[in-house]
C-alpha cells in the first residue's frame, strides 16, 4: 500500500467482509494480516492474507468460483504465492484468539542437504509452537525461489519468534483441526 494510504479503510474492510470465509469449505486457516509504517519497525504499509489450505479443491473453489473477485476488484489482481507445506504444529494457547503473526522468510541455501534442511525447518515449527502464547506454526517452501517460509501466530503482543510482525485483524478457521500436524512427509 501507498505509504500515506488510510489504513482504516483496511480495517473497514475486513470488519465487512473478514467472516465471509469462516465457514469456507477445504481452508484449515485465512488470517487477514496488517502492518502499519511506523508500527513495529514496519518501513511500509501492507495488507495481506495467509491461508493454509486443506483440500485443493477448497483453494482452487475460492480462486475460480467467485469469492477471489472481490479481492482482485478492490485491489487489482495481486500475486498468489503457493508453497509446499513442511510441518503444522498447534501451539500452546492453540484455543486462544490470535492478536500477531510473524512471518520470516529466508532462502534456502544453496548447497544443503535438503532432507536436513527440511527437517530442520520442521523441528524449528515444533520448537515455535511449544513456545509460551503460540497459537499454531507452520513452515513450507516455495520450490520455484528455494524460499522457506514460516508462519506462526500468537495470543500476545510479545511474540517469540523473528520475522515481519502483523496485526491479526480476523481469523477464519473452519478445518483447523482437519489440518495435518507434524512434519508433511
């Protein structure tokens, strides 16, 4: 977003339309993510979604049925990244309202071992998610960049991991519990 953009016309919106996926059919978790410049070290204003996905025909119903229009209408046709999922991990206040997320993004380096990476990567979501205030964790990778991504929220203002912090605006978790836990291979 523009760096002098209202940003309360983001909360405005999700206030709107943020429960319209609370019962989406094949989505473990959407979280409607905010950072403000100036809050939290953030250099930049950005709205964003992160979902975790539970059945491919549940992401690819939300693309092409109709939901994704009103996204793309208010906003133009943004880039929908996909990742390979690595480990989910429900967290120590896993029944708690989210309030932050964190997401840290690294490359994967080149030369690795990638089954250790990837282990590594995984026992790092566990570690997170044992973490006091820790709601779940995750961690995939984009296989086309080489670029994990671990995601986590938390119920405080004090989250324990390192990363780009956002604010929850509102949670949708219809198949949270369908989603599968520990390391995905």
């Amino acid at each position: 977003m523009p760096a002098d953009y209202d940003m309360d016309i983001i909360r405005a919106r999700v206030a709107r339309v943020g429960h319209l996926l609370d019962d989406w059919d094949g989505l473990g978790v959407k979280t409607h993510l905010m950072r403000e410049r100036g809050h939290r070290g953030s250099p930049v204003n950005v709205y964003g979604p992160f979902y975790l996905w539970n059945t491919v025909r549940g992401v690819n119903g939300f693309l092409w049925g109709g939901a994704f229009q009103g996204p793309v209408d208010d906003f133009g046709r943004p880039r929908v990244r996909q990742w390979s999922g690595l480990a989910f991990e429900e967290g120590t206040a896993a029944r708690s309202p989210a309030a932050l997320a964190v997401r840290l993004r690294r490359p994967v380096p080149d030369g690795v071992k990638l089954a250790a990476f990837m282990a590594g990567a995984a026992a790092e979501t566990e570690r997170l998610a044992a973490e006091d205030g820790a709601v779940p964790a995750a961690s995939a990778v984009d296989t086309d960049a080489w670029e994990l991504v671990r995601f986590s929220l938390w119920e405080h203002d004090a989250p324990q991991a390192e990363g780009d912090v956002f604010r929850v605006l509102h949670l949708s978790e219809p198949g949270r519990g369908m989603l599968p836990r520990g390391r995905q291979w």
